[in-house]
C-alpha cells in the first residue's frame, strides 16, 4: 500500500506547483459529444486532482458498470507480475507451460507474449465469451491458427483464455489459481477486492471481459498506468504495454497507444469499428486514436464506448463508462478535448 501512498503525495506536490490543467471549456466541449453517445460517467483528474466528475441520470458515484475489454490490462498486469517473480517469461515459447500444445510444432512456435498482444495467429474464438460453458480453457486450446504467428493481430478471447491454462500451470507448485494470484498481485495493490468473473462450469474465469467497477476505482488503474506500474511490476516490465507488436504497433497486453499520432501519415481508426470487421479485413498500418491529442495518450478500450484514458505528459487520467449505441469516436472525442490546446 505504501506504493499507492506516495502517489497520492506526489500529485498533491505537484497540484501546488499549479501546473496547467485542462480548461473548463475544453472538458466541456468533449463532453457535449461523450452525452450525444449515451455517457453514464465521466471522470477527469490531473495532476491527482478531480476536476470534473458527472454521472447520468439514475447512475450515482457508488455504481459498478461494465467495463468489458477494460478487463484484459487487469490479466496482462497478472502476466507480468508472473514474469516478475520467474514464474513466466514472456518471450519463451508458451508450450513450455501447455502439455497439450507440445506436440504441435505449429502451437510450439507461439510464445506468451502473442497470446496476450494476440498475434499469436489463433482463431478469436468469440464463442468463448458466453455463458454456460463446460471449460474455456479447453475449448481455447483446441482451436486452430488461422493466421500467420507474430504478423496477424486477431482480437479475440482464445489468446488470452490459453495463456490462463498455462498460468494456472506455472502456479501449480505454490497451489494458487490464476484468480487469487490476480487478486494478490493485481487488485489488492489497486484497493480492489474479487471482481466479476464469468466462471465456466470449472470455476475458469473469462479474461476478455467481465469486470464491473466504479468510475473511481478505474480511476486507480489509470493512475497506475500514469506511475508505470509502480506497486504492482517493476516499470522496466510496465514497458511492455506500450511497445506495441509487429502485428499492430498500436496494441500491446491490454493497452492502446497513440504513437502514431506523430506520424506525418499516421490514420485515426475508430478502433471499435475496426474490431467488428473480420481479423482478415482490419488494417492497422500506422493507426492512431486521433491525431490532436498527445502521441504519449494510451488507452484500454471496451465495448460500448467504455474508455480509460491516460496521459503521462500531462497528468491526465479520463474514466468514461458508458452504454453507446452504435461505436464512439476516440478521435471526435478526443480532437475536442486537445485540439488548441
């Protein structure tokens, strides 16, 4: 906890250096287009202050909404911590940790790291989402590669799902299941207790999704993002998430960069449009989320318009927790909050 402690310390020094902050009229202008795409929350803090908290209609400060993919960071932080204390290591191929997969020599090539950046070429496996199933873990392992390792980016549950069976197999000597070790290791340090977790018939949690939480406490995941990790993984291992893959320089274990923004050719995607269209169809070459804001901005991106934004050089964490009908703009959003600026 002390980690988390002296955060809080260092954003109150620096709110008293008075550094700049986003102006009422810019907050305000985003949020004109955030409430015309169905907003439920709306929370910014910068420099460890809260300058603007709203809530819709029915929705109060203390409710816990879906935060769908928001859910995958909270698994890949789980990852690193397990990389962090040589449990794991994320470039070794992940058969090492999978017995089902070692006689396959096209499975034996993907290492962990494909599995949560997912260009490990295996099939989304989107079935893996509903309810009622027998085993996940299971079901993922047995589906197929349908694109090239380390080239296709497909989003999708399957990755994610095989690198839970060989977690839990990495945890066997200390006898601990992937959720305690997440909950030790991830949401204790966050304040956080036992989270939603769409448990199969086996008791295996669904790590694509599930997670409901307050505005405020994603907030603490944002301000874990803005500190690089720090009381969860080392920050050296933190990096990880940002580096992007050669499949999609833009995605890396949980979370979405804008460091193409910089690019004189850099193209704002709307990343949820993208992700409904099939793997085989999506284009990802020099994609950013929009490019007036900061190239540093990185986000976790859900369903729905459901968004945590970070910016490092700015101080600035946003939490949006929202219901949208149809697929929010990152750019129209975003362009209204920076552009000017």
């Amino acid at each position: 906890m002390l980690p988390i402690a002296l955060f809080l310390c260092c954003g109150s020094a620096l709110q008293s250096r008075e550094l700049p902050t986003l102006s009422a009229g810019r907050i305000a202008a985003a949020r004109g287009y955030s409430l015309q795409q169905t907003e439920k929350a709306l929370l910014v803090e910068q420099h460890g202050k809260v300058i603007h908290e709203t809530y819709a209609a029915g929705v109060t400060a203390k409710d816990e909404l879906k935060i769908y993919s928001g859910t995958k960071l909270f698994w890949c932080l789980a990852a690193l911590a397990a990389v962090n204390e040589g449990l794991l290591k994320l470039d070794a191929p992940a058969a090492q940790w999978l017995p089902a997969w070692r006689e396959d020599a096209a499975r034996g090539a993907v290492t962990l790291r494909q599995l949560l950046d997912f260009s490990s070429g295996l099939e989304p496996g989107f079935s893996l989402h509903q309810d009622g199933l027998a085993n996940r873990d299971g079901m993922a392992l047995k589906k197929p590669l349908v694109g090239t390792t380390g080239r296709s980016f497909i989003y999708g549950p399957s990755g994610l799902q095989v690198f839970h069976a060989g977690l839990a197999e990495a945890l066997k000597p200390k006898s601990e299941t992937p959720t305690h070790y997440l909950e030790q290791q991830v949401l204790k340090p966050l304040r956080l207790g036992p989270q939603r977790y769409v448990a199969d018939a086996s008791g295996k949690p669904l790590l694509a999704a599930g997670f409901m939480l307050t505005a405020r406490e994603w907030l603490r995941m944002g301000q874990l993002i803005l500190h690089q990790g720090r009381g969860v993984v080392p920050e050296s291992l933190f990096a990880e998430t940002l580096r992007g893959s050669r499949a999609n320089a833009a995605f890396s274990l949980g979370l979405w960069n804008n460091r193409a923004a910089n690019d004189t050719q850099a193209r704002e995607v709307n990343v949820e449009a993208m992700l409904h269209k099939k793997w085989q169809e999506q284009t990802w070459s020099r994609a950013c989320l929009c490019k007036s804001a900061p190239a540093d901005l990185v986000a976790c991106i859900g369903s729905h318009g459901v968004r945590l934004y970070v910016v490092p050089s700015q101080g600035l964490v946003i939490v949006r927790l929202a219901n949208t009908d149809g697929y929010f703009s990152d750019a129209e959003f975003l362009r209204r909050l920076f552009a000017g600026s």
